[in-house]
C-alpha cells in the first residue's frame, strides 16, 4: 500500500505538533519536580569562584611548578578549605605586563569552587591566594566570582 503524499505530511505534521507539546511541558515539569529536592539548595546565596594559578612558562619544559608541588599545595591549602568539592582544570593563558613587547605564556591551574556565599568561604579563598603568593613568590592569583544558580 502507497501512501499520497499529501497524506503523509499531514501525519508528519500532526506527529511533530503533539511531540513539540510534549517538550513544551517538559522544562516546567522538571523545575517543578525538584522544589524542595534535598540535592538542590534553594534558601543559600551561591558563588562560583575561579582561582588562576600561574604555575610555570609554556616554553620551559622544567621551569615553574612542578605536578607533585602543585599537589602538595592543593592538599595541603585547598582541600581542607573545600573539602566537599571542587574542579581543577590545566590551562593555558597568557598576559602582557611590566613593560614587555608581547606576551608571557603560562602553564595555568584553574579552580572552579561553588560555594555559598558566606564570610568563611570568602576568606578560605583569600587564604588560598596568600598561601600560594608566599610558596611561590607569584604576584597574583587572579580570582574571578560570580553569582550563580546551583543544583546537584
């Protein structure tokens, strides 16, 4: 049996119309389901905080930090601090500063931290970024905050 051409787009369209409602739907029903989900705080105020870790030259295949300081330091440093957990992500960055004609390439450690916006975390951050200046004489530690809508 052929179907009419005419025939079959009209079943693809009425196909389409009730599978495009049914996604309508689903974002509000999803929202809906996870008011009051213990996995999603709702009363807290959350940050997302990312630190930026200089940890040696690109073109310097020894030079900087090395993998085991760094652990060393994030152990001892960061995890008590935030010991529920964070990210940790290699970059690459590069910046110009004192002068020079172009730029200074770094290999980078980032820290993603979401944390509730709270005076503790505020100053576990702060420690962070003074324990890493004074272990490596770094200038900054560049930190990067913003609100943020968290669930789990």
């Amino acid at each position: 049996m052929k179907l009419k051409p005419a025939l079959l787009i009209a079943a693809l369209a009425v196909f389409l119309l009730f599978a495009r409602a049914g996604t309508a739907e689903a974002p509000a029903q999803a929202a809906a389901a996870l008011q009051g989900d213990p996995a999603r705080p709702e009363a807290a105020h959350w940050l997302r905080s990312e630190l930026y870790f200089g940890i040696g030259p690109v073109d310097i295949a020894d030079g900087g930090v090395g993998e085991m300081r760094w652990r060393a330091f994030f152990d001892r440093e960061v995890t008590p601090r935030f010991p529920d957990g964070l990210t940790v992500l290699d970059a690459y960055g590069q910046w110009r500063g004192g002068g020079k004609e172009g730029p200074s390439r770094l290999r980078s450690k980032v820290l993603v931290i979401l944390h509730e916006d709270t005076p503790a975390s505020r100053e576990a951050i702060d420690a962070i970024r003074i324990a890493w200046k004074a272990a490596t004489h770094d200038r900054s530690v560049l930190l990067v905050t913003e609100r943020a809508d968290v669930s789990f």
